[in-house]
C-alpha cells in the first residue's frame, strides 16, 4: 500500500476510535444548532436507550456563563446552560440544544431571522424521549417590562412601569392570546417527539422573592428603583400562572424553580448587574439566571425524572 493511502486508513482508524470510545462529541448540524452525541450510556430508566433529550426556550434556557458562550453564536447558548447541565445528569443518546436568547413562543415553531435556532421545534423528531421548555416570557412583554421598569432611565417611570405590566395580565386580551398560544406550541412539540416523550415545562427563576422587601442596598447597586419590585412580583406571577396553566391542561410535567436564592440572597440564581445591561459579571448575563440556578433547576428536573416511572 503506498504511503499516503497509508496514512489516510491509519487518520480515518483514529478518526472512528474517537467516535465511538469519546464520551461527548459535538456534531455540527446543517443549521449550526448546537447537537451533541454521547456513548449512548443512560442512568436514569425514564429515558429509553436510543433517547434524545432536546432543550428548547429562551435565554433563561440558554444563559450560563459568560466563559463558556459559544463564539458566533446568534442564540447565546453557553455549555453549562441547563440543557447542557441536565444532558451531564441524565447523559442520553443524544443531545440538541435548541434554546436561543430573545426567542418568543414563535421562535418555537416558526422560521425566525436566527438562523441557529429556525424553528426550535425542528430539533424534535420520532427518536425524542425528553423535551424541557423555558418559554413565554418574550411573548408576554418581558422586554418591555425590563425597559420600563429597570433598564432605561429614558423611559422608566413608575406610571411607564405600571402600564406595561397591566397590559398582559390574567384577564387582558394579551395574556388569553399568548396562552392560547402556548398551548398550541405545547400540542405542536409533542406531536413531533415520540410518543412516550416526556415534555417538561420549567418556570422561571425569581428576580425577587415573593413578598416582604428586598436589600435596598442591592437594588441601589443595580440602580433599579424599590418601587418597581412589586410591579414585577405582579407581571412574575402572571407569568408563572401561564406557564402552571398551560402544563395542566397539554398534560405537561410543571418544574416549580427554586425561590429561595433570589438575586439578592448570598448566593443568588439569578443576577441583577447593572441598570443598563452593561455590566455582565463572570458567571452570568444580567437579570438572567447564574451558573448556580441552572445547576439548582438541573438537580430538581433530575430529581422528579428519577421519581416518574418508565413510560409505557
């Protein structure tokens, strides 16, 4: 044999050994979503040898930290986002992180300008046994609150504050149609997984705990004024009651987070940075979820797939 075609066999050997013995391989997807392949090895029986764990949702499904943000990446995916911190836990078949930064619930099952994320739904196919969804937020108005409530002192007036919250609250013809909405979004994914797909919708983490005050101390540090708390608390809850909503009526397993490490606790889940968004500290975005509530969120998902048993 001549040499090169020598050297060609012995690069393709090496090429298969570390397919088949590497633990984790990234495969580029032909949309540049993120898609990974494990040994195929699976610890926890509620998702089938074979399985495919698909994370979908916004950036509270995609932040993690900054260090590990995948570079070019329109969506702002981190590898130690959740999707990635339950894909170690679980370790399935395969892994496809769909979650994008600023996706609504027509980013979900819609062609968007993102061309790493259009569709997530397209990520979700017959081979999907785990489906974890962080969504809504986008859809109800999140981005107008976080402006006029916190972010722009241009605009962020109490009155300013009060007028976008009430706008989508239970009741009001924004928060029906965003839930009606996302219950069509939930039939859509699991009609495309398999059928024994357990779909997993996950609420938010809180910025603030639900009542009493928060550390004027840590929100002057922020530059985000006391009296938007309690409008926040009041556009929160309507979220969460979305979300609660939707998962009991499409048959969907609820993730209550965690409430007990707000963005002003020792350790908080969540980190509130600097009244502008400038400020983007080591181990998280501002007014997004940290490294420790994703890993907190991960260990609860974990925890109550151990509890459900084996689908039929």
């Amino acid at each position: 044999m001549p040499r090169t075609l020598r050297a060609t066999a012995a690069l393709l050997v090496v090429c298969l050994v570390a397919l088949v013995v590497g633990a984790s391989t990234a495969i580029g997807g032909g949309s540049g979503y993120i898609h990974y392949q494990s040994n195929g090895r699976n610890y926890i029986p509620d998702l089938p040898g074979g399985g495919q764990y698909v994370s979908m949702g916004d950036s509270y499904a995609a932040s993690g930290s900054l260090s590990k943000r995948y570079a070019l990446d329109f969506c702002s995916r981190n590898s130690d986002d959740l999707g990635h911190v339950l894909a170690q836990r679980l370790q399935p078949n395969t892994f496809t992180d769909r979650a994008c930064s600023g996706a609504s619930l027509d980013d979900l099952t819609q062609l968007s300008w993102k061309p790493q994320s259009s569709p997530q739904i397209y990520g979700v196919g017959p081979f999907t046994r785990l489906v974890t969804v962080i969504a809504g937020a986008n859809s109800l108005g999140f981005g107008g609150v976080i402006t006029r409530c916190f972010t722009d002192p241009g605009v962020r007036t109490e009155a300013a504050c009060r007028e976008e919250v009430e706008r989508n609250l239970p009741g009001t013809q924004g928060w029906n149609f965003v839930r009606a909405q996302y219950a069509a979004t939930i039939d859509a994914i699991r009609k495309a997984g398999a059928p024994d797909m357990r779909l997993l919708m996950v609420g938010y983490l809180p910025l603030f705990p639900a009542e009493g005050e928060v550390d004027p101390a840590c929100l002057a540090a922020a530059e985000i004024p006391q009296w938007s708390v309690p409008l926040w608390r009041t556009w929160y809850d309507a979220l969460q009651r979305m979300v609660k909503e939707v998962a009991a009526d499409r048959g969907a397993i609820y993730i209550d987070p965690p409430v007990d490490h707000p963005a002003c606790s020792p350790d908080p889940y969540v980190a509130l940075r600097g009244a502008t968004i400038k400020g983007e500290g080591p181990d998280s975005f501002g007014l997004h979820p940290t490294v420790l509530g994703q890993r907190a969120l991960g260990n609860l998902i974990e925890d109550r797939l151990r509890g459900l048993a084996r689908p039929a």
